[in-house]
C-alpha cells in the first residue's frame, strides 16, 4: 500500500487544486497537479497540429495519427514550489500559463482518452513518487495511476457551482468568457471523461466522498485531515 501519495479525484471545478495546495502544506506533502501534464502535452500536440495549417478539426487531425511518436523526445518537468503554485516546463519552457488557456481545456479531452497518452502522463507521475511524498489530484489517480494508495478522496459539485468558479478564475486571469459556455464545456467534460474505455472518471470503492457545492475549503481540508492517520501528520511537524 502507497502511504506517501494522498489522492483527491473528481471532475474539474469542485476544488481539488486548491485543497490539494493547501493540504499539501500542512503534511508537508508537495502538491501535484495531474492534469497539468496532460495539459502540457495537449499544448505539445497542439502546437504540432497547429503548425500544419489544418482545415480540419483537432480531433479528426488526431484520428488519422499514430499517438507514439507524439510522445517521443517530450519532456515534461513539474518544479515544486512552497505556495504550491507549481511550474510546468514542457521541453524547457514555462508553460504554466499556456496550459490554462481554453483552447487547451477544449482540446484535452482528445488526448485523455487515449491509452498510450495516459501511459506516457502515468509513468512520469508514478516517478516523482518515488522520490517525493505528493498530495495530488486528478481524475484517475485512486482508481488507475495510484490504486494502492491508502487515503484516497473524491471531490464532487454541481455543474453551475463548478462553471462559476471556473469564469471567475478566468476573470482574475484577465480572460473574458461566457458562464453559460463554461457549464455546457464542464457538462461535455464530464460525460467523455465517464464514458472513456480507458481509466474512465469515477470514485474508488475505498475513496471517501465529499461534496463540495456548500462545503467551504477549509471544512474539506479538515473533513480529509480528520481520515488520516495521526502519524502522517505528525512526521510532518
């Protein structure tokens, strides 16, 4: 049983980030932020695609690929930091940023479903816990990347309550958008990250739900801290 990975799944927008951040300080942990390597290597893709001059769409561009040469001489670093604000290089450059646009929240979902994508995400993940003690969320990680992991958790909100949440980080980053857009996108989301064959989104048996729509982050915090073992969080302090 993995005892140096906590693991925080769910669909975007109900909070895993920021109380995997948090949490992550008061273990002493590092946090990790799964989906931002899928993120940087959807941005990786699409440069690619991009640099094509395609008329077609992205996903029927990637249709007619073969997915393991997308992978070859990529490299995706993450370098932990004590806010938990992380940085993401994606061969040698910062794409902290670049990864959040929506252009790459649309397009992930075409790489997350497919298995020698994930293979190649879950195997840089399942290296950094060999040499650091990680909080991390995702979609995945209790189920398929980390299922042996001993405190698994499982994040959950409405679609409006995670869309609101989603527009107003848009707005501190100075990106204007529509509510109503970011609902219908969370509410496709949701269904192809479910209804993917491969390490589809759902809560492990022995992962403990916590709804978070009414649910402040500190209260979550101290939900997920109350089910850990004394010890964690001693060996910490």
């Amino acid at each position: 049983m993995t005892e140096n990975v906590i693991a925080l799944d769910g669909p975007a927008g109900t909070g895993k980030s920021t109380v995997a951040r948090e949490l992550s300080k008061k273990l002493g942990f590092e946090y990790l932020d799964s989906g931002a390597f899928y993120r940087a290597l959807t941005l990786h893709i699409y440069k690619i695609y991009k640099s094509k001059n395609s008329s077609i769409s992205f996903s029927d561009w990637l249709s007619g690929k073969e997915f393991l040469p997308l992978t070859e001489g990529v490299e995706i670093l993450c370098e932990f930091s004590e806010t938990g604000e992380n940085s993401i290089f994606l061969n040698g450059e910062d794409v902290s940023t670049d990864i959040r646009t929506p252009e790459i929240t649309r397009e992930i979902k075409y790489i997350a479903d497919k298995a020698v994508f994930r293979e190649f995400v879950n195997s840089q993940l399942r290296k950094l816990s060999q040499t650091h003690r990680l909080v991390m969320d995702g979609r995945d990680i209790g189920t398929h990347v980390f299922p042996d992991a001993r405190y698994k958790f499982f994040l959950t909100a409405s679609s409006r309550v995670r869309a609101e949440r989603r527009y107003n980080q848009l707005l501190e980053q100075g990106i204007r958008s529509d509510l109503e857009e970011i609902e219908k996108e969370i509410v496709i989301r949701d269904k192809s990250d479910t209804e993917r064959e491969i390490a589809p989104l759902r809560k492990a048996e022995d992962a403990i739900l916590i709804d978070t729509d009414n649910l402040p982050k500190n209260s979550v915090i101290s939900k997920i801290l109350g089910c850990l073992d004394s010890g964690i969080y001693n060996d910490s302090h």
